[in-house]
C-alpha cells in the first residue's frame, strides 16, 4: 500500500539507520550504576535499604503528592489502590476499553467486575462525557452509592488511565464522581511527567498508580508505586505491601492477610537515579514529538496525535492516526515498518474483544473500535531524540 511505502520512507528519513528500533528502549548513563553498585556493596538489596524510602519521598516531591508508595509493579500498585478506594468483591469498576490489560487484572484481582467505557479521540483515554450519558440512562443512586440497574451491582470505582501519556479530561471526571459517589484510581502507569492543569497526572483521585517497568519514560527493571495526597491511605497501602506486620525488633506478627509487594532496594536504587532525569527525558519526549508531528504534517491519510488541550503530555509513546479505520491497512503499515525493522506497534487489543472480558458489562465502543483500527504507535525512545 502506497501509504505503508511514505509512512517508511519518511520515518526512514528521520530516525537513525542500521540497527532494528524498538518501540521503547530505556536510557540510562546518569547515577544508575553507582547506586546499584552501592546496594550490592552494602548488602542492601532486597526488601529493606534506604533506596525505598528516597524513591517513595522524590516520587512524592516530584508529583505533588503527600505521599508515595513503591510496589513491586504498577499492577500490584494498581491492585492496592482499587483496594484502597474501597472496591469489593462483586462491585463494577469503569474501565476504558482501550487500556493495557493490567488495568482490567487488577479490577478482577479485587474479585470485582470491570465495566468498559468509551474514549474520546481527543485524548485517547476516558470520556466523561460519552460516561455521563451512560451513568444516566444505566444508574440509580442509592445509599450505597451507584447502582448498576441491569446488574444490580454497586458501581464503586472509575479507572482513567492516561494513554501514552496523554491527560484525561480530569475537571468533567472529577465532577461526574462527586454527583454519583464513584471513587476514582487513576492508572498513570504511563504518565509520570504529564500535567493535566498544571498538576501531576496520578494526583487527581483518590489514589493513582504508576509502572517502572522497563518500557515506560523511567524504569526501576520492574516496580510501581501508588500516589496519595491522604497520609493514612498510604500508610495503610504500606502496611498491606508489606504483608501486615506490625514493627517490632524479633517477632513475626501479622495482623492480617497482605500481600508481598514490596520493591526490592536494588530496584528502588535504580528508579532513584532515573527520576533524577525525569525532566531531561521529557524534555526529548516532547522534542521527539515535535519532530514527528513536523515530519508527518502535511502527508495525506495520517494524522500525527497531538496532546490534548491544558495538558502537558510526557509523550510516553508517539503514536499516528491512520484517517479511515481499516484494519488492512493498518497491518501494511505494521508490516512494512517491521520489515525496515521500525517496530512499530498497534494499540491494545480492545479489553471487551479479548475472550477473557467478553462477557463483562459495558458500554456502546464506537470512537475504541474506530481508533483501535487507526493507531500505529512510533518509535519512542528516550534515546531518539537529542
Ligand atoms: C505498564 C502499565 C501498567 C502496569 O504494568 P506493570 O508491568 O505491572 O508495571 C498498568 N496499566 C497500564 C496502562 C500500563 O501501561
């Protein structure tokens, strides 16, 4: 297809030559190494050090949150936050169709049930608008909150979560939570660095998630951490990471069933000298952006995405929007960069698409299933941009 033959040749045009690309490679080459090096030299590798606790106060420094607590990965992060806002087992959770899995898993982690809602093609992420109309005709409010009448179950949590870095439209989101009694987790597990409003994405609900996972803007090899502006929440998010034990010099006394997700010191160690960099790698996400939205601007049939409107977007992934929702020519444009080896990338199959959710509740998906067919994510290294 002519339009796979320009999308190469103009990404060839602009990107280095010689070696396959991936779609997202971490940077390092700042304090990484020597921290490390200090964990191993120390002993201090596993679930106790001081890298812990400096990663959980510069997460929190650099958000805006009161506080941070650093988890194993961002879906255990996620699973304790959907705990936190109080989700049960056998209530609904609203969850963009168009997310990462995890998202989902950790709705279902919780013994509830995930309800998919639809994006808007401004952002990528949730629409509170498209939400509200479906709120209305769907639910009652009642002493314990949102009922979903066709199910008769309680509608307990909302999950915006901020793709490829891009801000939620949070001011409506906010508002609609407040009228129906809906606590709201954000799953920022790609969005550190971006401000909706000037404010930290992650720091909106009551409590957010973020990933470390080698493939976001900063990486701890693998760990997550939640965000909370209520000091108790974190502190109780801390004790049920760290299996529920109560302090003490010898004795093992837990005081109740908790979860092992604490990060270990080693990776703790390597997220602290990555976060020292955070505004550098947003700075080259955005040049990189820049670069691509000029590379791109004037080629018919796509459309570089753009961050929306009061947000500052970390750019986590670039991605284009093919102008006709064809799947065909969408895996020409996958195939041909993956021949020049670009390796480019779809979006997330649809959750409401994969077997495993099929069968779960959900609204009408028609601006998920049209951008599911158009987004080609690009290239988006650090390391790309100078
Ligand atoms: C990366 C990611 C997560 C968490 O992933 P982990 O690999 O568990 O750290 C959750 N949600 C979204 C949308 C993500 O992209």
């Amino acid at each position: 297809m002519e339009i796979a033959r320009d999308i190469v040749d103009r990404l060839r045009s602009m990107l280095p030559a010689g070696r396959p690309l991936a779609l997202h490679e971490p940077l390092f080459g700042g304090n990484e190494w020597r921290y490390v090096k200090e964990c191993i030299d120390t002993g201090w590798v596993s679930s106790v050090g001081s890298y812990v606790d400096r990663f959980e106060r510069d997460l929190a420094r650099y958000t805006g949150a009161r506080a941070a607590v650093a988890t194993v990965n961002g879906t255990a992060a996620l699973h304790i936050a959907l705990n936190m806002a109080g989700v049960e087992a056998g209530d609904e959770v609203l969850v963009p169709a168009l997310t990462f899995v995890a998202t989902a898993n950790a709705v279902s982690h919780c013994g509830a049930h995930p309800h998919f809602v639809e994006v808007s093609e401004k952002s990528l992420g949730l629409d509170p608008h498209r939400l509200r109309s479906h709120l209305e005709a769907l639910c009652e409010r009642g002493e314990r909150g949102c009922l979903n009448r066709e199910t008769g179950r309680r509608i307990a949590a909302v999950v915006p979560m901020h793709t490829f870095g891009h801000p939620v439209e949070m001011t409506p989101l906010m508002a609609l939570c407040e009228e129906y009694g809906i606590a709201m987790v954000e799953d920022a597990a790609e969005s550190l660095g971006s401000l909706y409003n000037g404010l930290h994405t992650g720091t909106f609900g009551k409590v957010g998630a973020l990933s470390f996972n080698g493939n976001k803007i900063i990486t701890s090899g693998a760990g997550g951490a939640l965000l909370s502006n209520d000091e108790a929440l974190a502190r109780r998010a801390k004790h049920l990471t760290t299996t529920a034990k109560l302090p003490h010099a010898w004795e093992f006394v837990h005081d109740e069933v908790a979860y092992n997700y604490r990060l270990p010191n080693l990776n703790a160690a390597l997220g602290v000298a990555q976060l020292e960099r955070i505004e550098e790698f947003v700075a080259r996400k955005r040049r990189l952006a820049a670069a691509y939205q000029e590379l791109f601007a004037d080629l018919p049939g796509v459309i570089p995405f753009h961050e929306p409107e009061g947000a500052r977007s970390n750019y986590w992934l670039n991605c284009l929007l093919l102008d006709r929702a064809d799947g065909e020519m969408r895996d020409a444009v996958l195939r041909a960069t993956h021949e020049e080896g670009l390796l480019t990338r779809p979006a997330w199959r649809l959750m409401h698409r994969l077997p495993i959710y099929g069968h779960c509740p959900r609204m009408e998906l028609p601006v998920a299933e049209d951008l599911e067919a158009r987004i080609v994510c690009l290239p988006s290294s650090v390391g790309l941009a100078a």
